[in-house]
C-alpha cells in the first residue's frame, strides 16, 4: 500500500516525464525526497500509530554487525548514488566523490559532536553518523562540488545528533531513529541542495543554489520538502489506519513478553 500510494506519487512527481516538482525545477539527484524525507516522515508515523514498546533494549545488540551494516550500506550507497548519473561519465564520478567524503565528514563529525555533550567515542556512533552523511549527500551527489559534500555531512551529522538525543528523551520509540537519520538527514540534503547546487558540477542546474546568489531554486526546495513531508505524513497515518483495523499492526501483551523472534517466527539467537 506504501509503495503504491505514498513512494510512488512522490518519485513521479520528482522524476517522471510530466512530474509536477521535476517542472518545477526542483533537484534530487538520488532520492533525498523520494526516499529520504519520504520513508523518514512514514516511519515518524509508523512509530507515533504502533506506539512504545512496553520494554525497551536501548543497548545495541551485537556491535561487530552493525559495524558490517554500516559498512555494506556505505559500499552500496556508491551504486545508489553514482549509479543515478545512468552512466560510466565524470558526473558519476563526482557523485561516488562526494557521496564518501560526505559518509566520512558526518562519522567524524558525529563522534566528535558526541565527546563535546561529554559521551565517549563510539564505533557505532560512528556508523550512525556515516549513514546520516550517505542520507544528507543523496538529493545534492551530483550536483554539488566535493569540499562542499564534506561541509553537508559535518551540518547533518550535528543537526541528526540534536534530533536523535532529544528523541531518545521523548515517549517516541523509534527503534533506529530513522526519522532523526533519514527524515532530517533528507531534509538537510534538500536544503543544502538548495544552497550549493551549481551548474558548475552538473549542466542540468538551471538555477544556481543560494550560495551562488539566486533564491529560487532554494524556495522551491522549501516548498517540495513541505509537501512531500505532509503528503507522507497524511497518507500514511491513513493507510495505518485502515490497516490497523483489518489486520491490526500491533502484537498482543503475551507475544510481546515472549519477543517477536519467538512469538512471530519461533526462532531465537541461540538457534
């Protein structure tokens, strides 16, 4: 139902032929509206309709795994990004350059970040924070130059480590503060499309970003990233809600004592 009511409206309005933010002019390379802000204002949603767990594991559960998660999503986000230039060019390239640099800048930005509110360097902090780079970098790969793809994932690591800790003291049980990462990850990328998109890097930007001194492209920006996270946001409450009442979304106090692993799938780790 997501896929079809929610993603798929907002990838024809940014890429398809006739889209109306693509005629607007609006810039996302990879998927900074499409995936990003998209999944990470439904996954919001999801969280507030399926509501707190009744015990929560705050603890991560096998470090060296997400160490491997981390790395596997960082190698693939080269073909998730490079591989939107459709083509082995120099546009491709850049956006496997700064798609890295971003990845790395946001990792060292967010354990650093992390030490200044007085919390120890982390190998999982620094995980989180190369993926809130691989998420910011997406809408702007290819459209931007590489020191300034440094500069994005140093803002957005800072801006999803505010977020993430003032989720973690909330009531919102958002297990991988997806909305922290890739909703504000997504909106800092859009936003930073905005500011630096130049037609130096990419002959399809029209209208320079706000740093090169032309505002039109950032407000369009500002007004796709309004939209299209009130559009996720409204249509996905509804779809929860109506599936919620024909097959309800939340396991039963016994099961959840039990675990999903065992009570949904009779597997455990031991196994």
């Amino acid at each position: 139902l997501w896929s079809t009511f929610v993603y798929a409206p907002i990838a024809h309005w940014v890429w398809g032929n006739g889209g109306w933010l693509k005629e607007l002019g609006v810039l996302d390379f990879a998927g900074g509206n499409v995936v990003e802000i998209n999944s990470g204002i439904s996954g919001l949603v999801a969280a507030i309709v399926i509501g707190k767990r009744r015990k929560t594991a705050p603890d991560p559960h096998h470090i060296p795994m997400a160490i491997l998660g981390g790395g596997l999503l960082w190698f693939g986000w080269f073909g998730f990004n490079a591989g939107s230039a459709v083509g082995a060019n120099g546009l491709a390239v850049t956006a496997f350059a700064t798609t890295h640099v971003a990845a790395a800048a946001a990792g060292l930005s967010w354990i650093l970040f992390d030490v200044t509110r007085g919390k120890k360097v982390s190998a999982l902090g620094f995980c989180i924070g190369a993926v809130v780079g691989l998420v910011a970098i997406t809408p702007a790969a290819g459209f931007v130059t590489v020191p300034v793809a440094i500069f994005i994932g140093v803002i957005a690591a800072i801006i999803s480590n505010v977020v993430a800790h003032w989720r973690a003291s909330s009531n919102l049980d958002d297990t991988l503060d997806v909305f922290p990462c890739h909703g504000i990850g997504g909106m800092v990328g859009m936003l930073m499309t905005g500011i630096f998109a130049t037609s130096a890097v990419n002959a399809a930007v029209v209208e320079q970003g706000l740093f090169y001194g032309e505002t039109s492209l950032f407000l369009k920006h500002l007004l796709a990233l309004a939209i299209v996270s009130a559009f996720a946001f409204g249509l996905s409450y509804i779809l929860l809600i109506i599936t919620d009442k024909i097959i309800p979304l939340r396991v039963n106090e016994e099961e959840e004592r039990l675990g999903l692993d065992i009570s949904q799938h009779d597997e455990s780790l031991a196994e």
